[in-house]
C-alpha cells in the first residue's frame, strides 16, 4: 500500500511535526517522507481531505459487539468497521458474549473473526469461569491466545478473596485484572443515580457509595497483593480522589471514565429515556466536573465510548426493564471534542494504549502508519444517519458535536468512509 | 371555556396551579351531581376508557370506574397481576391491541415508575396514570388536596405533614407537588431509612418526630407502610414502627391544636393510626374516597373534552 496523504495537520506531541501541516508520503504501510510539499511518486494514492488533520490511532478499551451469541446487535465485522469509521485502530472487546469468552478457544476465535480488518482487535477475557464470579477463568491460557486484560463486563466480584487471589494470580504472567467498581448489596433494585432527580422520578437510586466503597476494598486488596488493576468507567467525584490517593502510594492502578459520565448528568433522565441509562448511571454536575478535572490531572489514564450496542427490544420497555448500555464509538470523538481541544482529546483518545500494551507509533518517518483522519472544526447534530452500528440505541442522538472522523489507516490498510 | 394544559395526566409535576383549579371546579360541579337521586350524566356517551391495572388495586379502580360509568363513558376492565413484560408481550403491544378496538382513553396503573410517560410517548390515545411505582399517583394527590380546600377552605398557606413510607410511596411524592403548587408547606415525618435522602431538595421539611411533626401540621396524611416494595427489612418490626411513628387518640388529645387526619387508604389499623383514630371526627379518611370519584370524574370529562376537539 503506497500512499500520498496532502496537507495534513498532525496532531502528535511525539512527533517533531506537532501542529504542523505536511504531506505524508508511505510506502507498504511505513512513513518514508514527511515534507510541506511533496509530489506523487508514481501511481500512489492520493489522499486529500478538507481541513484534514491526522493523529496517532485511538483506542478504546471498553467495547462489546455482540458476536459470539448476541449476533442481532452487532458483530465483530460491523464492530470493527463502526471502531474504524469512528476514528480507532484498536479496541479492547469485552467478553459479552454467550458464550462468554473464558477459554482459550473463545480467544481465538474472537481473533479469527477479527483477521483482516483495519482496526485491530483485543480480546478481553472474562475473569472467572462463565462470569459467574464463582471460580478464576484459565487467565493464563488466554493471555498466551492473546487475551489483553481480564473482566467480568459489568458484573462485580462480591467475594472479596476471589479478586484478592485474581490480582495474585495474575500477577504471575504480568496480567491486568479489571474491577467493576459497583458493591452489589448496595446497589439493591437501583436503576440510575440516587440524589434529587431520581427521588422527583421515584426511581430506585444507585448511590455513588455503591462505587466508592468497591473501589475502596479494591485499592486494598491491590494494595496487599502487589499486581495490575485497572477500574473501568468510574463516575463519581469520590472515586476519582481515592485513585488519585491510591496512585500517589504507587500502587500500580489505572481506571478509565466512559464519555457519557463526562458529558451528561442525570437530569437527562427526567422524561424515562431509556436511551440514557447506562452503567455506571450520569451522576451529577460535580462528578461530571470532577471526572474532567481526573482525566487533565491525569488520574484518570483513559476515556472509554462504552459502546454496547443493543437491539430495540432491550431500550423500548419500561425503564425498570431497558437494558444498560448505549453504542457510543460513533460519537465518541465529537463529544469529546465539545468538552476538550483538540490536542487534548486526542491525548485522552491514545493514552491508554501503554496499559493494554498497544505499540504507540508517531507520525514520524521510519515508523509504521497507525493514524486516525478527521477535521476537527466541524460542528453537526448527531443522528441515525452518523450511526454504523447495527443498533441505534444511541445517548448521544440529538446532541451537536464537533468535529468529524474520516476514518484510519492503520495494518496496512486504508479504512475512510 | 379553560382547558387542561394537558392531554395526559401523567403526574401532578406536568401540571400548573390553574390546571389545579380547574379539575377542582369541575370536581365540585360532579360532587353536586353524585349527591342527585339520578347519579349520572351522559357527557362521556361517546367515549370508550380502558381501565389497565397491572398491579393490584380495589378502592382506585373501583373509584375510576364508578367515575366513568357516572360519565356514561363506555368501560373496559383489563387486570394483570403481573407485568405484560414477564408474559412475553410488550406494554407497547397490549396497549395497541386494546386501541385497536377503539379505545380513546387509557387508565393505568402499572408497577414500574415513568410506565405512563413512556405509553404517553407510544400509543395514540390519552393516558391517566392511576400509579406508576413509586413516581406519581396524581388523582390521589387531587383529591387529597380538593378533601383538604373542602375541610379547611383553601390549601394554600396549610401545613400539611407526610408520615410513613415516604421512599416507596407515589401518593407522598404526587402530593408534595400538588401542596406546593397550591401554596401549601409540606412535612414529611418516618424512619430514615424510609425519607428519601436528597428529599429536602424537592423543599420539603423532613422531621424524624412524629410528635414536633403532628405539633407543626394543620393536617397529617398518613401513609400505609409498603411492605410489597420493599427489598429489605427498613425498620425491625411493626411493633417498634407504631411506637414511633403510629398516630393513637392519646397522642392527639395531647396536641396544642385539633389537626385533620388523612389516609389514602387502605388502612392498617393499629399500625400508622388507631381505630379510635380513624374513625373520629378528625379523620376525613371516607370523605377522601368520596371525593375521588369527583375528582376523577372531572380529570377523565377534562382529558375527555380535548379529544372531542
């Protein structure tokens, strides 16, 4: 694959060009020239975008795609070609899937679908057999099949020695161990935030104490044990400070927010859209602008899109019945975007690829091509129409964003929409 | 001639005090009428009225009903213990197969907050929510608050206190927005464990005394203890609740004032009130249930009158 990429702005710190506009010239997927002007070789590619800007590639470390088991919401093709299409050249997939990815074989075959596409995939293994949150998952032997980290989706592990001896076991082969920050018992029936609104819509609340107390025990046992925890899609102001607590004792921590928690509160919830109930819930103003001032200060490492899609079915019912979750990769960039500059949201969108263990590439000459395209000065209303996913259950439908993905290039392979 | 701004009653907080005034004018027009020898008007002849309770009920879906056959509106009684999720049928779809046999208006009473506003959203008829979870029971708080304007003349400036249940109760919380809206000052009184904690927010005093609460109020609406909603245990026994939070006839006679008794009913004698209690003068408790077919039959001639249009 030979390519001429013109004028574009790269928006890379790592790289000598930062801020700068240049044509990028690669041949067979590696950067060989970066100029101001550069002529077409030969029959290259041409790539000429408006207002184009290229970064490193994204990565999101919290997405499901259905497939295997849940094909009617999504699959892992269409899921890559939604991540590609949104701006990410590696995703982490969670194991919500039936059946559950536990083993070895369920790794590979996640891979195996995963081949050929030009966002990469990750794995992410379930922790114990099944998600029953009973008994330890052979974590070794997916680590070997290519597993990246190790998470029961969404389902806390309430026995407290079960996470202790996860963070042991793990530990052996350098594995990262993911927790659910949310104590069950707490929780109860709870179906979004508990403070003013959920009280003015009689819905059970889910206090932030559900989360903040998890973490506590977590950070704990991290702290007995020795290993690597990450805490994904934290959501209240108190978490973000006992991490902060936690990472100044060194204790080897990482957490990620979804970007839904930074940009909406729970008075999105007044009129029962189901659209907008999501785990962990919105929180407040002040956690939302605790989350932001986490992920500046570097706290929190990562933003997440949280993407799960779902079908109709799951969203159009009562709200005790909807399902959690909302697609969110199409999105994720131009709600990001309305919170952050640019160069700050593609810090957030690439610091966390050191964790999963992602190769980080700067567009700099010699290196392998793994960039994502977009123009960020773009303002439009998101729609159904901006949707690729296979479901439509979208938190963000309505909302104006900024700033406009054109896609990546990234294995050798040119993904633009 | 005044309209509801509305075209649902889906709970007291989508409605304005002159929407208030309105229902309660209507109201006194239908109380004079139920008070006739001949009972009944032919306003609603031309109406059809689904009544959908999907969870349990006898004095409100016997209220409505009895409210809408006095509007000679033709009436349809559909019952379900249980949610129409669990039979495999969607709400959406059980709804839509009653309209499609012409139905104008849906009266629901269902056990999940916020069923009315998604039905409202869905189907094309006009929705009034008899209950939704602990959200709103909005004709309760209607004609809690007509009982209150017919005892005490006017709501506005009344100190009404909430006692009970107030976590797992769509009565407290329909009533806080109808006593407010009014101009009234509302209380509410229980355990902790059962005062939703950012309560106070919504401008409600909390008190966790029942005796500073019923020395403060001009009236008490005491609510019945939901054990059904409950996924714990919120206080040890029955026994220790009515110690601290049960009214009896001692503890009224002791009060600096003669306050008004209040209970949506259905009772737990010797639990939140006593019979001596319930059945004194005090009590408006049976005027409360006369007053709901009123009530409720102005809601339904309103919501009515704009489908017509």
């Amino acid at each position: 694959m030979n390519i001429l990429i013109k004028s574009a702005t790269i928006i890379d710190p790592q790289s000598e060009f930062h801020n700068t506009t240049q044509d990028i010239l690669v041949e067979n997927g590696v950067i060989t020239k970066i100029e101001s002007n550069l002529t077409n070789p030969g029959n290259y590619q041409e790539i000429t975008l408006d207002n184009l800007h290229v970064s490193q590639g994204w990565f999101d470390s919290s997405v499901c795609f259905g497939e295997p088991g849940f094909e009617e919401r999504d699959t892992i093709e269409n899921g890559l070609k939604t991540a590609a299409a949104s701006g990410f050249t590696a995703v982490a997939m969670n194991a919500n899937t039936n059946p559950v990815i536990d083993c070895n074989a369920d790794v590979t075959f996640a891979k195996a679908k995963a081949a050929n596409q030009a966002t990469s995939l990750l794995p992410v293994g379930a922790l114990t057999v099944e998600s029953k949150g009973v008994d330890l998952a052979e974590l070794f032997d997916m680590n070997t099949a290519g597993a990246v980290a190790f998470y029961d989706y969404k389902k806390s592990i309430s026995n407290p020695n079960l996470m202790k001896i996860a963070l042991q076991y793990a530990s052996n082969f350098n594995g990262l161990v993911f927790s659910f920050p949310q104590e069950n018992k707490v929780v109860g029936h709870g179906v979004m935030n508990e403070h003013i609104i959920s009280t003015k819509l009689g819905l059970k609340g889910i206090p932030a104490l559900a989360e903040e107390l998890q973490i506590v025990r977590d950070l704990f046992l991290l702290e007995y044990t020795g290993g690597k925890l990450h805490i994904p899609t934290i959501s209240t102001q108190k978490s973000v400070e006992l991490i902060r607590e936690a990472k100044a004792k060194g204790l080897d921590v990482t957490c990620s927010v979804a970007i839904h928690n930074l940009y909406f509160t729970d008075e999105a919830l007044t009129d029962f859209n189901t659209h907008f109930k999501v785990l962990p819930p919105l929180r407040t103003q002040t956690d939302c602008d605790a989350l932001k001032a986490g992920l500046v200060d570097g706290t929190i490492d990562m933003v997440t899109s949280d993407h799960n899609p779902l079908d109709v079915e799951h969203k159009k019912v009562e709200f005790d019945h909807a399902a959690y979750g909302t697609i969110g990769l199409e999105s994720a960039f131009g709600a990001l975007q309305t919170l952050f500059n640019t160069e700050q949201t593609v810090k957030l969108l690439t610091q966390g690829k050191g964790r999963f263990g992602i190769s980080e590439h700067s567009i700099s000459v010699g290196n392998p091509l793994d960039a994502t395209l977009f123009n960020p000065n773009t303002e439009y209303v998101f729609s159904k129409a901006d949707m690729v996913s296979k479901s439509n259950n979208a938190i963000f439908e309505n909302e104006t964003l900024k700033g406009q993905v054109y896609g990546i290039i990234a294995n050798n392979i040119i993904a633009l929409k | 001639m005044s309209e509801l701004s509305v075209n649902h009653l889906l709970g007291i907080k989508y409605l304005n005090e002159k929407d208030i005034q309105l229902i309660f004018e209507t109201a006194d027009h239908f109380k004079e009428v139920i008070n006739r020898p001949i009972k009944k008007v032919p306003s609603l002849r031309d109406i059809t009225i689904a009544n959908l309770f999907f969870e349990n009920s006898t004095r409100t879906k016997l209220s409505f009903e009895l409210a809408e056959k006095r509007l000679s509106a033709d009436v349809l009684n559909f019952s379900s213990a249980q949610s129409s999720v669990k039979k495999g049928e969607t709400l959406i779809d059980t709804v839509n197969n009653i309209l499609s046999m012409k139905v104008d208006m849906v009266v629901m009473r269902h056990p999940n907050p916020g069923a009315g506003v998604f039905l409202s959203k869905h189907v094309n008829a006009s929705i009034v929510n008899a209950g939704d979870g602990a959200h709103e029971h909005p004709t309760q708080a209607l004609l809690d608050s007509y009982s209150i304007r017919e005892r005490l003349g006017d709501v506005a400036g009344k100190k009404v206190v909430i006692v009970g249940d107030i976590l797992h109760s769509r009565v407290a919380l329909s009533n806080i927005f109808a006593l407010q809206l009014q101009g009234a000052e509302v209380m509410v009184c229980g355990p902790k464990t059962l005062i939703p904690r950012y309560i106070h927010e919504l401008g409600v005093k909390v008190e966790t005394d029942l005796r500073k609460a019923l020395n403060w109020c001009d009236v008490a609406n005491m609510l019945r203890v939901q054990n059904e909603r409950m996924d714990i245990s919120y206080f040890p026994s029955t026994r220790e609740y009515t110690q601290q939070f049960g009214v009896n006839k001692e503890l009224l006679n002791s009060l600096d004032k003669e306050i008004i008794i209040m209970h949506p009913g259905p009772i737990n004698r010797g639990v939140e009130i006593t019979s001596d209690v319930a059945d004194s003068k005090q009590a408006i408790i049976l005027d409360q249930v006369q007053n709901g077919v009123a009530v409720r039959m102005a809601v339904i001639y309103l919501l009515a009158s704009k489908i017509k249009q």
